[in-house]
C-alpha cells in the first residue's frame, strides 16, 4: 500500500526559495522508496513537502534512516513540523518531480 507524508515548514521571511533550493538539491540522487515529491507554497507562506512512497515500509525505512533534510534547512525556518501532518492545504505547486 502507497503511503504519503507531509512536512509542514515556516521558512523565515525571504528563505522560501532556498528552502525549497536544499531539499531539491538533497533528493538529487533520489531517495529509495520515494517514487514522487511536490513543493507546495501555500497561501500563507508555509511550505509543504508532500512525499508519496511505494509503501509504508519505505517511509518508515526512510525515517529510520541517516537522513538529514531537517538539519539542512532547520537555520532558514521559524518553524517545521517533521511529523506526519493531515490538512488540506490551498497554494501554487512551486516543485514537482518523479523521484529517480
């Protein structure tokens, strides 16, 4: 079963576009399990990364795992929720892509 994750993130005034910059940059080479990631910028500035995996096994896998995309962008943020967040959110895509 394909399991999504959301990160809710509050970039600090003017950082959104680095932001976004680092976490790009970081799943360059891809991330296993991780088959699709969108950018959301939604109307009141927050970002959202939202990460479709192949499984929940990937996902937990992945949280498990050396990762580090929280301590790449933590100096640029007022605030991020690395929690598994539900809410319906309203805002232009601003990155989208395939995971390699």
């Amino acid at each position: 079963m394909k399991m999504t994750s959301v990160i809710a993130i509050s970039p600090k005034e003017g950082s959104a576009d680095d932001v976004k910059q680092l976490i790009v940059d970081s799943r360059a080479d891809g991330i296993e399990g991780l088959e699709k990631y969108s950018i959301v910028l939604t109307r009141e500035e927050q970002l959202l990364v939202i990460n479709e995996w192949v499984s929940l096994d990937a996902f937990m896998d992945y949280v498990n795992g050396p990762h580090n995309m929280i301590e790449l962008i933590e100096h640029l943020c007022d605030r991020y929720d690395e929690e598994n967040v539900c809410k319906a959110y309203s805002g232009t895509v601003i990155h989208e892509e395939l995971a390699k």
